[in-house]
C-alpha cells in the first residue's frame, strides 16, 4: 500500500473494502494467467526450437515465454 491515508466515509467504507478485494483478485488472476502462459510458450518455444529451422522462432518465443512468467512472478 502507498505512504498517503485514505480517508474513507463512514458510509462508503463497503464499497470501498468490495472494490479494493475485487481489484486483488483481478490482480491475482492476471499474474496467475500470465505465468502460466509464459510456462506454455517456453514449451513450445522448446517444442518448436528442435529443428533447426524452427530455432528462429522457437528460441524468441521461449525467451518471450520466460520474460512474462518473470513478469509475472515480480
């Protein structure tokens, strides 16, 4: 949470606490989806890459794959 107070009405003290644990879990869920994702383009980026003519696209897309789960994670 930030260094600034949130001075919340008494009477908007609901809707402040359900759209703050909304806006978690879509937080959540997003980080969630882009580490799985990024686990399945290294697979394929793997999958692809044991040609050598699919090594240039399978070696950016892995890279790619391991970028977002990074991303993800942090």
């Amino acid at each position: 949470m930030d260094s600034r107070s949130h001075n919340v009405h008494w009477l908007l003290w609901p809707v402040y606490v359900l759209w703050k644990l909304v806006a978690t879990i879509i937080e959540l869920t997003g980080r969630f989806v882009a580490i799985l994702l990024g686990f399945v383009l290294i697979v394929a980026g793997v999958l692809v890459s044991l040609t050598i003519v699919g090594a240039i696209v399978g070696i950016p897309l892995a890279l790619f794959g391991l970028m977002l789960t990074i991303r993800g994670i942090f």
